[in-house]
C-alpha cells in the first residue's frame, strides 16, 4: 500500500446506494431548465407558527410547500406529462408528488421514496399526517428505494445491473410505469436537514423536480419599505424535451402566488380546514 495515506475504514457500497446511482444516471440524460427563486415565507411562517402555539398541532413546512406544488402543477397540467413511446406523451390529471423520506432499519439510515398520490386533492394536514405515518412507519433492512414492493418488484432491485439497466431503459419510454414508481413531481427539502443557505441544483428523475433550499432573513421592498424578511431558497427543474420556457413561466409564476400567498394556511390559522 502506498505511505502518506493516513487511517481509514473500508464500507460496502451498499445496493441501496447503488440502485440510487442507477436512477441518477437516468436524470443526468434529460436536457434540464433550471429556475433558482428566492420567496417570500415570513407570512407562511407567521401562519404554521399561530396555528402550532393556538392548537398544539404541528404543520410541516414541507407538506404545505408539497400542496403548492400540487396545486401549482393540476393549474399547469402541460407538466405533468411523460413521454409515451417515441411519438406520444401522456399528461395526467393526478399529481403524484415523490419525497425522499428517511428511515432507521437496523441501526442504519435508509433512504425510501415515498409517493404522496393526488397532492393536488389532499389538505396540508393531509398530506402532514401522510408523511409523519410514513416516517414512523416499521421497516426492515430489505426497503430498498420503493415502499410496499411486490415479489417482482423485489426481483428487479436485487437482479444484476445489466437487468436493471435495461428495465430503465423500457421504464424510460414508458410514461405510465414512470408515474406509477416515480410519480409526476418530486419534492425533496434539503434545508429541512440543516443550515443550508442556498440552492441545489438536482438531477431530476421525475417529469418535474423541486428542490427546498433554506430560508435566510434578507432585506425586502414590502409597500415601498425595506423590512427584514425570511426568504427560502428553491429550484425548479424541468425537462426541456418535455417543457418550454413558457409553460415553465406559467408554472413558476403560480407556484410563487401561491408560496408568498401563504395559501391555505390561513385556513389552517383559524382551523377551518
């Protein structure tokens, strides 16, 4: 061995990380748009706050920003759409949102997409309660990826990679598989796990990506005054073979109306939702 190295410690390269590493490789092939936006969250914050110390009731930040998306996406349906073969597409009336979640399964962290189906139907506490179920919910050491998994399912995470390689590459062209095992839109919240003052830039594996950033108090223009304000930090990514510069527009344009408008948390605020 060579000198100079120093003391280390060797670990598998574990097949969860490796089936992970597979689905990127399918997300670095898409010729992706990225939108870095910076949002207003003071009056959201205010609103999850109230309601918390009013009823005791926790509203998750990223649940509400999932019913956003879901909202944001079912006013934009020419997004929510795959390919279907080499000359059609699909596009879909439910937005199905993946999130990463992250569990313990003997003594380790394991990271398992979960699919929230019809976000764009679900209420912010809806959606919160999903997401705590799904985060407390008992798993083993065999969740790999996908929750509830079939025996055929469970075949194909264990088959060798050329087999997997070559399922992606059917799953690819396949619209209404994609939706089934990666749903429409993905969320995933990086500031939720840390300080995390900025954006990231995703490799996005479902038609749309969104990724939280963190919130960071900036200096804002509010009825021609400068007032400190929390501002989060999110990237939307889109496939251009998928999306044009305006149907993207559109959807970020409804998407920050519906973010800076703290929408439904009001409701929840007086507790009529």
């Amino acid at each position: 061995m060579a000198g100079n190295i120093g003391r280390y410690e060797k670990k598998s390269f574990s097949k969860n990380r490796r089936n992970i590493s597979l689905l990127l490789e399918d997300g670095f092939r898409k010729h992706s748009i990225h939108a870095l936006l910076e949002l207003d969250v003071t009056e959201a914050r205010r609103c999850i706050l109230n309601h918390k110390e009013k009823t005791g009731e926790k509203v998750s930040f990223t649940g509400w920003i999932i019913k956003c998306v879901g909202h944001a996406m079912a006013d934009n349906k020419e997004l929510n759409a795959y390919r279907l073969g080499r000359r059609k597409m699909v596009v879909f009336d439910d937005v199905d949102i993946s999130i990463p979640v992250e569990r313990v399964a003997g003594g380790k962290a394991n990271t398992m997409v979960h699919i929230i189906r019809k976000a764009n139907e679900k209420s912010v506490m809806g959606i919160t309660n999903e997401i705590r179920s799904v985060q407390n919910k008992n798993v083993d050491g065999s969740t790999q990826l996908l929750e509830e998994m079939n025996f055929t399912e469970r075949f194909v995470l264990g088959a060798p990679m050329f087999i997997k390689k070559f399922l992606l590459w059917y799953l690819r062209r396949n619209g209404l598989l994609r939706k089934k095992y990666m749903g429409t839109v993905g969320v995933s919240s990086v500031g939720t796990l840390g300080k995390f003052p900025g954006w990231v830039v995703p490799l996005g594996t479902p038609a749309i990506m969104i990724v939280v950033g963190g919130i960071t108090k900036k200096p804002r223009v509010i009825n021609d005054k400068i007032e400190i304000r929390e501002c989060l930090a999110i990237t939307v990514t889109v496939d251009h073979d998928m999306v044009d510069g305006g149907p993207l527009a559109r959807f970020v344009d409804r998407l920050i109306e519906l973010i800076e408008g703290s929408f439904r948390l009001e409701e929840i605020d007086l507790g009529h939702e």
